[in-house]
C-alpha cells in the first residue's frame, strides 16, 4: 500500500519589517568537480526566482501541488514571496552535457546548497550536501536538504552517466 502525505509550511517573513528576504540568505550555487575512474565530471546546481510563466504549474495559486510534472516541496508563499527553487542543474561528464529531466529538481524549492562537504555523516545531519560516485563510476548520489523554518527534507539523487536522473526523500525534521 502507498501512502503519500503533503506538508505544507507557513512562514513568518522579516519582509514585514522592511528587513532583507529571507531566501537571500541562502547560498546561491554549488558547484563539484571531480575526476572520476578517468572521466572529469562537474556539476553546479544553482538556486533562482520561480518564473512561473516558465513552468507547468498544477495546484492553486500560492500553494502549487505540481511543477514540471513532479510534486513539490516547498512551495508556499512567504508573505507574497515565492522561495527560490532550483533553476538550472548541470552536469558535465567526460566532456559531455547531460540532459537532466528539469522537474526533477525545478520543483524542489528552498534547496539547502550549502557544501558539498566529504563528511556524509555530518552532511546528512545537517541537511547539507553531499555527493558521492557509485563504486564503479557509473553515477553519482547526491544528498541535499530543502525547506526552512520548522521543516526541512533530505532529498537523495542519482544521476547516471547517460543522465538518467531519480530522486528520493530520505529524511525530514521538523
């Protein structure tokens, strides 16, 4: 049996104080580079405004259930603003772009870019991320947390060398 729950966070906003966003506190972009069994491969994962013109949005107004074909997280207004989400994520491997499926990652809003950093443990705990290649070096699992405030999800990635992607909720904390 599956089973499937949809949180949904309110915020407070420093805005109301005429004080900076509360997004523009978080890191922008991430980027890792590595050579791997012989292949370079880099990736950046950057965080950006949601242009909702650009996306296929399902859901009511402030509070999408759907982006791009994939359920969001994070999504809710903060006081009449959207948090930033992740726009584009790249990935080089031996050279080559790979071709990402976008809703994957342009649903996850509020991404936690802070990292990588090689403890997975601390990482984890911390929500931070973390990247890791399979022990053949055929893909890449990448961890990262989104969210703020009261709650937070550890998201798990993988993306393989013909850039088939897939993503996991791994924890959440509230």
């Amino acid at each position: 049996m599956t089973c499937w729950a949809m949180i949904t966070v309110v915020f407070t906003s420093s805005l109301a104080k005429g004080e900076e966003s509360f997004w523009s506190r978080r890191a922008k972009q991430l980027h890792w580079k590595r050579n791997i069994t012989g292949e370079a491969i880099e990736m950046t994962i950057t965080a950006g405004d949601f242009v909702k013109a650009d996306h296929k949005v399902e859901g009511p107004d402030g509070s999408p259930t759907r982006v791009d074909g994939y359920a969001t997280l994070f999504a809710d207004l903060r006081n009449g603003e959207m948090p930033p989400h992740i726009t584009p994520w790249t990935v080089l491997w031996g050279g080559k772009k790979l071709k990402l499926d976008q809703g994957i990652y342009t649903s996850v809003f509020a991404p936690r870019l802070d990292g990588p950093i090689e403890d997975f443990e601390y990482a984890a705990n911390n929500y931070w991320v973390t990247v890791r290649p399979s022990e053949d070096g055929e893909e890449l699992f990448v961890t990262m947390g989104c969210g703020g405030d009261g709650v937070t999800l550890l998201l798990g990635y993988t993306i393989s060398k013909d850039g088939k992607m897939r993503r996991f909720h791994l924890a959440g904390k509230a």
